[in-house]
C-alpha cells in the first residue's frame, strides 16, 4: 500500500526578494532580502559573511548601469529580484575620502580619479547630502575660483559642481562674483583650446545663475558677450550648442524690454542667422528633442518683441503713423504733396476716394482702423512694409481690387488689419514660453524682418483666395477660414526657406483646401441624424465602445511613454528623463531613468508601483510639483500626479509632452481607479467609433429613410388560432 502526500504550495512572501551582492574581488554572495528587515542589519551579515569590521561605513549600492545610486529607506523598494548590488563604502566615508585625496596635494592622476568618481556620484541625493554637509560643495567653489585644476580634472570638477546644485540642496545665491567671473572666462576664452566638457559645464552653470539666483543675472550678462555664445553656436559638439541657446534664452528672458530689442538686433542679423541655420538646424546631426525645445524658445521670445506694437492703439497726434498712412495712398496711387496740404486735404476727407480704394472702414480718418488691438499698430507696420519692400505686388494688389465691382472687391485695409490679428494667433505672440513646446519655423531665420515678410506672403495669398472663391464682403469671416488653413497647413510642412513657403501656398489653391475637407469629412464624419431609434442604437452598443477605449486607453499604459523629468519646484531638467509602463496584468507601474532615445523594456525599469496604493489622481497647479509654479508658466496644463498611500513616497508627479498623452495617461489612471473617463481625447474616439459602428450596422438600410419615431405597434388579434395551409 503506497500513501501519496500532497504538497500544499508554499505561500511566497512578497517582501523577500533573492539578490546578488558583489563586493571587489570577492565571490558574490547570494541573498535573500528582506525588505522588512532595517538596512544596517543586512549589511551588517554581508560584512560578517566577507569579514570585514567596521559595518557601519559600508552601504549598498545599485550595480545597474543606468542607476548606481546608494540604497536607502526611500529607494529600497526598487529592488526586484535578480538584481545585482555592490556593497560599498558609505556616502560619508566616501565623501571624506575624496575630499582626503583633494586636499592631500594627490599626484595628478589621483586626482583626475576622485574628481571623476565624485562627478559621477554627485548624481545621486544620498551622497550629494552627505558630501554638502562635509563642506564639499564650498570645498568645490573655492577650488574653481583659485584655479587648482586644469582640463579633465577641471571638467570633472565643474561637472561635479553641476550635479550637486541640480537636487536643490544650496541656493544659487551662495555664489560670489569670483567663481562667476572664472566660469565666464572659460565661455569668454578663444584664444586657447578649452576642453568640450569644461564649455559644456560653464554654459550650464551660468544659465542656471540666470534663472535661478535672485541678483546676479547682471553680473553673467556684464560678464558673457553675445559674440561669444555666437561662437559656441558654431562648434561641432550639439551639447555645446544646445547650452549655448539655453544661456541666451535665459539672458533674453530675464532682460527689460530696451536690452531685449538689443539682444534681438544681434542675433537676427544676417550673419548670426546664417549661424543657426547652418551649424544647428540644416546640420547632419538630427535636432534633438531639448534642441528643438531651445530653438522653439528662442523663436517664441523674439517674436515677443512684436507684442509692444501689436497692444499699442493708434494715437490721432501721431503725425508719423500719419504719414506712414499718406505713405500707403502715395505710393498706390503715385500721388505726391506736400505734408501741409496733406493734413489740409486729409481734414476736408478730400481723400476719402483713395482710402476706400484702399479698403480702410474709416475712409475719412482712416486712422481710427487702427484703434483695436491686437493687432494694433503692428498692422499698419506690415502694411508700409510691404508697400515699400514689395511695390509691385502692393500696387497690383491694390489696384486690381480698386478697378472690381464694389461686392467683390477686397478690401486691402480691412483684410490686412484682420490678417495680421490671425497671425499673431497662428504664431501665439505674446504667450510666454510653454516648457514643453517643440514647436519652430526654420524660415523665420532667413530673414532680418521674418514676421513681415511672413505677411506680405499670406496678404498675397488672401486676395488670390479672395479671387478664387469670388467672395464679396459678406464672405469676409468664410474667406478667412480659409486662408487660415491654408497657412497652417502650409507651417505644418516645416518649409525651410520663404521661398517654399510662398511655393506651399500657392499650391494650396480653394479647390485643394475644399478637396481635402471634403476627404477629411469622409474619414471622421460624425452622424448627424438624430431619429429616435438612432439614439436608441447609440445609447446600446455606447458601453461596448467605452470599453473599448478603455482597452487601448490600458494597453498604451502598457507600452509606456517617456517623460521630461521636472523638480519638486516645477522646474524642467534639462536632457533629463523617465520611462514609465503598466505591467500587461494592470497592476503594477514599473518606472526609471531613461535617454530622450530610448525604450526600455519592462524589466530595464528598476522601480515598482503597486496600483493599489493609488489613492487618487490630481491635475494641473493642484499636484505637489505645480503648487511653486509661476502664474505665467503653462506647464501645469500637462500636469498630474500619482497620490499615494506609500509612507516612503507621497506622490508620482508626471508633465506630460503633449495634451494626447496627457489624457491618455488620466483615461489610463481614471480606468484603474475604477473612476470614469472624461477627457476630450475620449470623447473624440467614442464619437468617431460610435459612427463608424453605427454606420457599418446599418449598411443594409442604405437608401431606406429611417423615421423620426419607430412604427406604431398594430391591436393584438382577436385571438391566435393561426392556420397554416399546404
């Protein structure tokens, strides 16, 4: 008789975890680690197990690549297993070993090692504390400012000094005008080679003085020369390049509107743009996605300087934008006298004729056209340019509308007011800056004056739109809808040049932009019928498409997104990011550090997020890293975060890069939570699919008309003896 014991399976414990622990040449040791049990008491058995006295000056640390940061209460629960760690002397031990052989007047290469050792351990917060509270960082300074390290060593140490400030532990007020002046000198110098790293570091140092510190962004600006970041533009290394217009951008932001004009003034010259357009964006290398967000800045805060003009009204005693109007008759009409006669003339309306020809609505004082802002002063800026820049096509402009029938004429001044105020929107003048934007105009550096020259494109276009759909005056808000999207499409397609931006345009005929709406309204057309039994079917199968949404809304949870990393203060770091994915069984949220290239997969990402210890999701300036924000920033509108029921970590705090993944991501959460869907992406998707499944169940009543109220339902029979004869 044979007796069979069954085997209960054995209930694992989620909190131990089976690791490797290396320790230098050493045979690795194979652990169980216990997540419940206090850090000192694990270390203190690998000690044991390896020998060594003296426990309390070893840590763990993370062997991966990607993330050698020490091991603490916060971080532990990244530790998954099969990991490996090393065991390593702590931050304090360590930061007072090389702050040792930095002072020990070490051989040079000794301190070529520490610096670059303390470089790379400095990007970790456990050690930056430690070494910052040894007086590390004043230690760092003070070398820097006495000139003790040349090249590597000084690379290294700048690149250190960079680290150390980027968590946030000191003030950037700390800094003195010596080590100000002694970073300068390293962006200032040309007449001998400095190493790449060295420039890389300073320009970073100095941009983050202007940012960040409360009173000496003058004495960078006094120290650091436009010409020479002008420069730094031409050198072949992107990093260099990238820092090189993150440091004008902050000194163009933080400066009053007088230097701004400029700063402005220098960098649109001819000389500078030809800069910019050859060594960064019609080079080889590839615009990164932190270069194109500089260049986007960049654009965007030079063509701030037009918001003063497009806010500014038109003054009735400004005798100069008086004649830039007699200028506008003069040179369409080839008329010519004097200024007294002018203003004689101009006050009995003798010229009333010519204004409206022109297509002013005040043809009496058409200076009263300009009173609405935007777009201000800035309208009649554009239209003296192009009649003095382009006369020929100003003149036939002009005239060809004088010599139509009053209802089909295009009225130039009124057209041209309207146009520039839709520009102003295309272009978002006078928004400031959004930290995620990406968003520039390669042929917006080809010319001294791109803005007007921008106009005088789209004014041409206007009045060949104009023709083309044989519009009167009553079509005005038609014929703009139009042209506005013939501009955008024609943006859409990045023309590098003017040229090819005006060649766009005239490919983009009336018949093109009807074509393509017509196609477009093919592909997303949303059913408009509204009979009741319609609604009916809408109201069944609508859940069927929730879930559905909800699925896909899950599965890019699963494939992940990539994020720009941002301080607890809403500040953006630069070239720094994360990846973040949902376990394809919904519960867990793996996450860590990634390159703006990268995709790691689920298992490359160190750290866990358990779904049940969501507590809810928070948006906008109500997450913990918005509260600090600004007012005229608009990265709170990407914003959200994770709150947890974590003792270790209060929240996960996300900016999203654009408004899709942004309400992916809440759909995402919002669906985990068991909460409903509410964002506008899903709105869209459920009224596409809603028609697209409504359309295809009812193919087989094509041509039928559906009724407004179903059938009225026949009297029963008197009674239901149905015969059925053979």
């Amino acid at each position: 008789m044979y007796t069979q014991t069954i085997k209960m399976p054995v209930q694992k414990d989620s909190n131990i975890v089976k690791i490797a622990v290396q320790f230098a040449d050493q045979v690795p040791q194979l652990i169980e680690f216990n997540q419940k049990q206090p850090l000192t008491w694990i270390i203190q058995e690998l000690c044991n197990g390896w020998d060594l006295p003296d426990h309390e000056s070893y840590s763990l640390q993370f062997s991966d690549t990607n993330n050698q940061n020490y091991i603490n209460e916060k971080n532990r629960n990244e530790i998954k297993n099969g990991s490996i760690l090393r065991l390593e002397h702590s931050p304090s031990k360590t930061a007072i070993d090389i702050l040792s052989k930095l002072n020990a007047g070490s051989s040079e290469d000794e301190v070529v090692k520490a610096l670059e050792k303390l470089s790379r351990l400095s990007r970790d917060i456990t050690f930056a504390l430690e070494f910052t509270n040894q007086n590390g960082l004043n230690f760092v300074i003070s070398q820097v400012e006495s000139e003790k390290y040349k090249t590597s060593a000084l690379a290294f140490c700048l690149q250190s000094f960079v680290e150390l400030m980027e968590h946030g532990i000191s003030s950037w007020d700390i800094l003195g005008a010596p080590f100000i002046n002694k970073v300068a000198s390293y962006v200032n110098n040309q007449a001998i080679v400095i190493d790449a790293n060295v420039i890389k570091a300073s320009l970073s140092i100095l941009e983050n003085i202007v940012l960040n510190s409360t009173d000496k962004c003058g004495q960078v600006e006094k120290e650091v020369t436009f010409p020479n970041l002008v420069w730094h533009l031409q050198n072949m290394n992107p990093q260099i390049q990238q820092n090189a217009i993150a440091l004008i951008n902050a000194l163009f932001l933080k400066a009053d509107m007088a230097k701004r004009r400029a700063i402005s003034a220098t960098l649109q010259s001819k000389k500078v743009r030809s800069v910019f357009l050859t060594n960064i964006i019609q080079s080889t290398n590839q615009v990164g996605t932190e270069m194109a967000h500089q260049l986007y800045v960049f654009q965007t805060l030079t063509l701030s300087l037009l918001e003063q003009r497009m806010m500014t009204k038109m003054d009735t005693q400004d005798q100069d934008a008086h004649d830039k109007i007699k200028e506008l008759r003069m040179i369409a009409f080839d008329f010519e006298g004097s200024n007294s006669s002018d203003i004689a003339a101009r006050k009995q309306g003798l010229f009333a004729k010519d204004y409206k020809k022109l297509g002013f609505k005040c043809d009496i004082n058409p200076a009263l056209d300009f009173t609405e802002t935007p777009p201000g002063m800035l309208a009649l800026d554009c239209m003296v340019y192009f009649a003095r820049n382009h006369t020929e096509s100003y003149t036939k402009v002009v005239l060809e509308n004088s010599c139509r029938a009053d209802e089909h004429e295009c009225p130039f001044g009124r057209t041209s007011i309207e146009l520039v105020k839709l520009l102003c929107e295309i272009l978002h003048i006078g928004d400031a800056p959004n930290e995620q934007g990406q968003c520039y105009h390669p042929m917006f550096f080809t010319h001294d004056h791109p803005f007007e020259e921008f106009y005088c494109a789209c004014i041409v276009l206007l009045n060949k739109t104009w023709k083309e759909m044989k519009a009167t005056t009553e079509d005005f808000g038609k014929v703009f809808l139009v042209v506005q999207e013939q501009i955008t499409r024609a943006l859409d397609s990045k023309p590098t040049w003017l040229d090819k931006f005006k060649t766009k345009l005239q490919q983009l005929t009336y018949s093109d932009i009807t074509n393509l709406r017509q196609q477009e309204r093919t592909n997303r057309e949303e059913w408009g019928n509204h009979a009741r039994p319609i609604l009916t079917l809408k109201d069944k199968i609508t859940p069927e498409i929730m879930d559905l949404i909800q699925q896909q809304r899950l599965g890019f949870l699963v494939e992940g997104t990539r994020f720009t990393k941002y301080s607890t203060r809403g500040q953006r770091m630069k070239d720094k990011f994360w990846y973040v994915r949902l376990s394809p069984n919904h519960k867990v949220f793996h996450y860590g550090d990634c390159n703006e290239k990268s995709v790691p997969s689920i298992d490359e990402l160190p750290t866990k997020l358990a779904v049940v210890e969501i507590r809810s999701l928070v948006i906008g300036r109500d997450c913990p890293h918005m509260k600090d924000l600004q007012r005229r920033k608009t990265t709170h509108q990407l914003a959200f975060s994770l709150i947890l029921d974590s003792v270790d970590v209060a929240s996960l705090d996300f900016v999203a890069p654009d408004e899709q993944v942004y309400d992916y991501w809440a759909d995402g959460i919002n669906a985990l939570l068991g909460l409903r869907m509410t964002s506008k992406e899903t709105e869209k998707d459920l009224q596409t699919l809603l028609s697209m499944d409504i359309k295809l169940r009812l193919l087989d009543t094509e041509g039928i008309d559906i009724p407004q109220d179903p059938p009225p339902i026949p009297d029963p029979p008197p009674n239901y003896d149905f015969c059925y004869d053979v």
